[in-house]
C-alpha cells in the first residue's frame, strides 16, 4: 500500500510520490501543522488553496481534547476536520516531554499530568498506537523519546528506550492502512545516531523520522547529524525531519536528502505578525507599514498577496482584527510550499544542488530567529 | 446613475434592483457589517461565497483607525478591503452618541472623544461627508442625531438638528457616484415620524434611510413606527432600515416595504458560539453537542453546513481555536442572506404576505434575544 517511488535525484537530494490512503504525496513535501485538528485560523479550503497536500495533527493535544475515541466515533481525523488529503500524527511523546506538567518516565511508558486540567494519563508504546489508530492519519508515529541535546549521557538511555519502543509500537499496529514510521534519535553524538539509524532502518517500515533535532542544538549539528544518519538509510523510503524547519532548514534538510518536513513557525509567525518577505521577515505592526501600498511580497501567487497591501494587514493587526492572521497564515504557508515546488523543480531538472548557494542567500534574511521562533512543538 | 427599478411587488413588499457602480443590488438585500474594513474573521472571498452582496462599513470607527484619508490614498475602501461589489457606509452619528467617551452636542456638530485614545475630534454633517467621500461607498448617509426613543421631548430636538443636518449633508456633497441617503428620525412619535418621511423624502435623494429604531423601543413600536413611514416615501426609492436585524425583523421589515437591512448580529452570535439552527439558536460549546454528528442546519448550503459537525464546532470553541468563528460567522450570515433570497422569490411568485406568519414561526426560535444579541451597533 505505502509505496515510494523516487522520481529524480541531485546528489543526496530527491524528489518522490509517496502512495497514501487519501492520495499520492510528491516530495520533498513541507506539511502545516494542525496541532488541535485545525491548522490556526484557516479552513480546508485555504489549505487546497496554497497547495498544501499534507497535514500533521498531534496525538497528545487531540488525545486531550475532544479525546481519539470521540474523534474516531465521528469518522476518522480526516472527516472530523474536513480534510481529505493525506495526514500525518506524531506519537505524542515529544508534547509529553515538553507540555505536560509533572512527568515520569519508566521503561514501560510514560505517566503524565495534562497540560489543560492537570489531570494523570499514562502512554505507553501500545497506547500511542492505539489513539493514532483511532485518528486514523495515513502517516503514524512510533513513541519515542526525545533527550536534550546537551546531556550525551542520556542521549543513549533515551534511544535504547526509543529502539524497544519502536518495536513495541509496531507490534501493538493492527490497523494496515496506516503507514507507521520508526524513528531515529540519539541527540547529536554521531555514534548513537549511526547506530540508532542503522537499528531503526532494519524494521523495514515503510519510512523513517528522525527525531531529537531543532530542540536546541546549533545548526552544525542539525547538520551533522543529518550527514551521518540519512546516508545509513534505505534509498527507497521517505525520511521525515520531525519539527522542522525555517526556509534554511528545508533547503540543507533537502540537500541531504531529507523528504518530509512540519513546523509550526509559518503561522506561529503569522500571530506575532510577522511574515516572510523578500528584504527579510517583516512585522507587518510596525509603523512604517502604515502606507505601504504593496504585497508583502510582489512574486507570491498566494490570495492575500494577490489581494491585499501591507498597509491593509497593517491595519487589521493594530484595529485587532483576526483576519490578519488568516492572511498572514496563508501566505507563510504558502511561502515554504512554494520554496518546496521550486526545490522539487530543481532537484528534477539537476540545477539543485549547485543553487543551494543561492537558495540560502535568497532566504538569509528570513532565517534570523526572534521571540516568535521558538521550537515549542 | 442611481436607479431603483422595482421588479416585483407584494402589497407593500416589492423587490427590485438598485444600479451602483459596483454593481446592480438585487433587493431586498441583508448586508454583513464590516466595521473596520472587515466583516469579522472572513475574507472576500467567504462573503462572495455565501452571496453577500452589500458590505456596510462604519465611518466612525474607519476615520479613527486607520484614517478616511489613508483609505483614500490606498485607493478607497473598496480597493483597501477587497470588496469590489456594492459597500455603504453610515455618518458616524450613531458611534459618537452610543460609543465616543464624552462628547458634547451643539446646531453645529458634535465633539467628542475616541474609544480609542480618547483624544478629540469633532464630526459636522460637512465632516461626515468629506469622510465618507475620502472611504468612497457606493451608498453613502447624511450625519443625523438618533435619540433615546424613550425621550419623547427630546426626539423632536433631534429630528430637527437631523432635517438642518441632512440639508448641510447634502450642500456638502461633492462626488456624483455616491448615492447619498437622507435619514428619517422622529423616535417612536408618530406625528413626528410622519413630519420627518415627508420631510426626508422632499429632498429626492435617491434612497432614504430609517434611523433610530432597534435602539430600545418594543417590537410594536418598530412596526407601528415602520407602518407610519414606509407610506410617506416616494415608491421608486429604495428603503433602508438601519442597524436591523433579526430574522423576525427582517421579515417584519420586508412586510412594511423596507428594502435594506444591516446588523451586526450574525457575527456576534458568532463570536459567542450561537448559530442559527432549525431547533432555534444553539449555543454549541454546550456539552450537548460534543457527539453530535450533524452539521449546524441540515437545510444549509453554506460551506459550514456541507463540511463540518456540530461536534467538530465544539471541539473547536472548547479548544479555543479561532477557525470556530469563522464557520459561524460563514453559517450565521448565509442563513440571513438565504432568508432573503427565499424572500425575494415568495414576493417574485406573490406568496411572501400569506406566508408572512409561516416564515415568522420557522424563525421564531430563533428570534429569542441573548447577552449577545445587545445592538451596539
């Protein structure tokens, strides 16, 4: 069922249809994140809009609220949302790590206390699986646990814990139209994640994340890491760059040959009012907006570019109206969907790689990090 | 330019069509109100879905933030907003009495203090109209005094003041493709509403609005007033009902001959998470709704209706995501619109009189009033 074809390649770099359930996925593939079963402020229309063709949705949030057995009662994720493309959930244990209040971890799982109400819920291997089964996204994650890049000594517990998770998570998979990807950790110490790549590739799932990376580490080894794990990789299923990235991050994520990626920053920025924009990211509250008769950028093809000036957003943002975060959420998209087609185009005409140069250059000014970029995931 | 051409009629109930130069306006119309250059969490192209097809604007709020001038040099509101079908915006009268901090009245004009900042400013029947012309509605009004309907003395002070304003509102319009509409007041005073329709409609402007109502008075003193001065005016103007309103309204309004309706309801229902239902007005973060499988209205064509569950409403609202009131905003306005489509084919095919007491009681629960139902307007 989850096949991967690879349909053109530039050194490490590739473009691929990956076969879903609800349709085929081109990569190298940017997914919107819908953390509560909505990507903020936009609808399912806007989405098709900016060509938008995978969405993540988070197990621990939706597990939450309104709960996975009333979400599966109402007919799958897909139906509840009103999304009909391909969807993909996470395992729930990065948000346990880094929304739950009081947590403890023991080899069997994890007991926690909501991050809403404070009430105790535990997830186990078995557990996640069974609420992702319940959502029923084409793309499922096993529990894994994500250490802090800085403590190297827990780098290995946390992976040896993540590897017998893996195994258990696919034991407990009963449902066959779900495509459960292993996941990579080993924080950045090059040993354990050649040897968590390697041990996670012998599952034979039909892709594979790796985990435990844009949580605090530098660039370098984000880098790094990446040089040593894709490469241990089979060739013929998609990799999955759990929780990144900024424009940069997509372009050397797809240079080494990374498939899949999600962020929330385009509308995390979007409600801080910022936007990616060609001198730079701008914060369209600022003042010398007030006037400013042009798109936010004049080469985007997105609605609120093709529609509205930056004296416009300005105006909505200082009156507090919400529709300028719906404008700007539409068009931060549909920036990293259109770095992806453009990418997908280079790797497939073989001009890729000898323009990653360029591409970093175009998108320098973007990838500076401020108040809204931070990593929550 | 302005022509009213009544195509239908239905004792005092008529349809018809008023030229603009955005467009013909198919009455009897029900117009969204966008108070900040806005209709509240939609875009353009959610209003031209759900067929709105008049945009009311509110001159107050628009000159205060972010500036008539402003608009102006963005190329008016129909270039700064989107909106290239009919808009009209109101004198800015109504704000400064019911929502300006201090404000002190003379013959002259009003000063009085922002909402906002409480800096000063002062608004005469010429101001009004210059702001107006600098925003550039194809419908357009005089700046009139709306006064308690409760103050029966004082409502003939402010009908007079409204009668010396309407003839400086119309001295002082300069722009031909604006149709400027005079205002009827008089409170709830027969005698003084029957003085102020011949009064209004000596002017032949080419509209006449009906202020003052929906600001306190009992439903009987609404349609008693309307009874009074649908009758005065000239048949071949259309008429406009100010600020009004709900279902009921509507259709009571339609009965007595008005043309044109605006309000603010559908969308502040929307922000309380009411929507129009068949079962009357649902408020759906109530917990009755978490299962509940059916959309808002199974009768609706709106986007709302054909694509999300009650249950994923609430989910929504209980999880505090904003794309909750966008879907009601979408459904609460299409069920008015609808209701006067459904209105203009009853008058086109000579029903709607006998079918008067059926539409009322298919909407009587929803006529009941709510926190959210207060006309600030």
């Amino acid at each position: 069922m989850f096949e991967f074809q690879i349909t053109s390649k530039n050194n490490r770099a590739r473009t691929g249809i990956f076969t879903t359930p609800h349709g085929d996925l081109v990569t190298p593939v940017f997914a919107p994140v819908g953390t509560q079963a909505t990507v903020k402020t936009l609808t399912p229309e806007h989405l098709k809009e900016i060509n938008a063709t995978l969405v993540l949705s988070n197990t621990y949030h939706l597990y939450l609220r309104p709960g996975d057995e009333l979400v599966r009662d109402m007919g799958g994720l897909h139906k509840f949302m009103g999304w009909h493309r391909p969807m993909l959930t996470d395992s729930g244990g990065f948000q346990v790590f880094s929304l739950a209040q009081t947590r403890k971890i023991d080899d069997d799982g994890v007991t926690f206390k909501s991050h809403i109400d404070g009430s105790t819920h535990r997830f186990t291997p078995e557990k996640s699986i069974a609420i992702q089964e319940n959502l029923g996204a084409d793309i499922i994650m096993a529990f894994d646990e994500c250490s802090d890049p800085n403590d190297h000594a827990y780098s290995r517990i946390a992976m040896e814990r993540t590897h017998r998770w893996a195994e258990r998570s696919l034991k407990a998979q009963t449902r066959r139209d779900q495509a459960l990807f292993a996941i990579v950790q080993g924080g950045v110490n090059p040993d354990l994640r050649a040897k968590s790549a390697q041990f996670i590739a012998s599952f034979g799932t039909p892709g594979i994340a790796i985990g435990g990376l844009s949580v605090g580490e530098t660039k370098e080894e984000m880098h790094a890491t990446l040089d040593v794990v894709t490469p241990l990789l089979p060739e013929d299923k998609p990799r999955y760059l759990m929780g990144v990235g900024t424009p940069e991050d997509l372009i050397n994520g797809v240079a080494r040959g990374v498939d899949i990626f999600d962020c929330v920053l385009p509308t995390r920025l979007a409600r801080h009012h910022s936007a990616f924009a060609p001198e730079g990211r701008l914060n369209l509250m600022n003042a010398a907006f007030a006037r400013d008769a042009r798109p936010i950028d004049e080469t985007c093809d997105c609605y609120t570019c093709r529609t509205f000036t930056r004296a416009y957003i300005r105006h909505l943002i200082v009156a507090k109206e919400l529709l300028a975060g719906t404008l700007l959420s539409i068009h931060n998209l549909r920036a990293l969907i259109r770095l992806m087609e453009q990418i997908r185009g280079y790797i497939a005409d073989g001009t890729f790689e000898s323009r990653v140069p360029e591409l970093l250059n175009q998108w320098a000014n973007n990838a500076k990090r401020n108040a809204a970029d931070q990593h929550k995931k």
